[in-house]
C-alpha cells in the first residue's frame, strides 16, 4: 500500500522504455514519492525490464496505475505540472523544479490533489498533452542540449519536492567529533600559544609585538575547530616543545 504521507503523483505519458520506468520508480521513492501512475506504455504492463532495474523500488511498480490516456492518468487532479524542456506555443505559468515543487506542496496541503506529467523518453509529451497540464515545469539546462533522460526528469523533481517537506542544511561538519569548540576552548588555545610563543621571542621586534599578537588571535577566532582541533593543536604544542627540551 503506498504511504499516507501527502504527495504528488507522478505521472509517466507513453513510456518507451521498462528500463527507465524502473529508474523513474527508483529515483521517486529515493525521496519518499510513492504515486505513480503510467500511461498508455508503450511495451504493456507489467513490464519485466522494469523491475529489473527498479532495484528496491518494485512496490511503486506493483501499485502503480496504468491509464490509456492523459486525461484518465490525471482525471481526478486538480492542479497538473507538465514538465518539458521545450518552450510551447501554450501560453501558462512556467515554473523552475525548485518553484513547482514548494507550489506544489502549498497546493497540497490546501487539500489539492496534484500530479507532475512527464512526457516520453525520445521527443517529450506533445502540445495535445500539455493543454491539459495547468503550469509547466522547465528545468534549466544546456539550451544545445536540452534533453533529459525521464528518470533524471523525475529525480530533479523528486529532490525538490524533498527539500520542500524538511529542512536539509546547506552546510553541515560530519564526523567522528563535531563538537564545535566554544570560546572558552579557543581562549585557552590562543593564550597557551602566546605564551610559549613569547617565551620562545617569536613577538619581535617589540613594537610590532602586539598587532603580531592580534593578528594570532583572529586566526584562531577565524578557524571553524571543533574541541578534538583545540586538544589536537594543545597536545602538538607540548610534544615540539618537551623535543626541543630533549634536544
């Protein structure tokens, strides 16, 4: 049974291919899409090639709805993206991946019930399918080469509408000790250094000492480090100044 979770459909208009249905399948439920609908397939359905390359997504296969035609895919929508690389002598709104997809969701959770046409593999959907479509969506690619493979149609697609149900940081510090240093930590850093490195007469001459000291200071308040760095940086401190003692 699909999910409960509210979504689009995404609706594939006379696949040609089993191979990219499956990679469709695949790439939709890599970003929790479950709806898949597929229209008038061009080699029948089920179809074993798509399966195949599914790869852990076969249960959007198994549920997915076949129609004959664009409008019984989309007979029960009430807001319908089109997505074509192309421009159309159809006058509507075009959005980018990213727009469609946070209008979608807008859409969505006002109680619409929304789907995104993608159209066949070798020339896209036809002007006949966009004029049931509401908007279109263009992704913005290399106008010498502006076709897409479906699955990648559908992935972009797919990523956008993920980034619209949670919070993904731009940036983010991943590893085994990410606990980032607090100021107390870079403070105690900053004067153990000053200090050996005073005694070892580094601040010279003397009256350029304090802006030397300054400067050391910004590049450790300039460094994202976490406390592993700090205690790293403390302890290879120690162990040149115990060789110079040795030596």
């Amino acid at each position: 049974m699909p999910t409960d979770t509210p979504q689009p459909v995404f609706v594939l208009i006379r696949p040609q291919m089993g191979e990219n249905i499956g990679a469709a399948a695949r790439a939709m439920w890599n970003f929790g899409l479950d709806r898949m609908r597929i229209v008038a397939p061009r080699d029948g359905w089920p179809n074993p090639a798509a399966d195949a390359m599914a790869s852990g997504a076969g249960r959007l296969l198994d549920e997915a709805e076949v129609a004959e035609d664009v409008a019984g895919g989309i007979a029960d929508r009430t807001y319908v993206y089109a997505a074509t690389a192309r421009p159309r002598e159809l006058t509507k709104p075009v959005f980018s991946p990213e727009a469609a997809m946070r209008d979608a969701a807008a859409r969505i959770a006002r109680g619409e019930k929304v789907a995104v046409m993608f159209g066949p593999e070798r020339s896209g959907m036809e002007n006949a399918d966009i004029a049931h479509a509401n908007a279109i969506i263009t992704v913005p690619v290399n106008p010498a080469f502006p076709s897409l493979n479906l699955a990648q149609c559908v992935l972009l697609a797919g990523y956008e509408w993920r980034r619209t149900q949670q919070d993904v940081p731009e940036v983010v510090v991943q590893g085994q000790t990410v606990e980032t240093a607090d100021q107390r930590d870079i403070e105690a850093l900053a004067r153990h250094y000053e200090d050996r490195l005073e005694e070892a007469g580094f601040f010279y001459p003397e009256h350029k000492a304090e802006n030397m000291k300054v400067n050391l200071r910004n590049l450790w308040s300039r460094m994202p480090m976490t406390r592993a760095d700090v205690q790293m940086l403390h302890g290879a401190l120690r162990q040149l100044l115990r060789g110079k003692t040795r030596g």
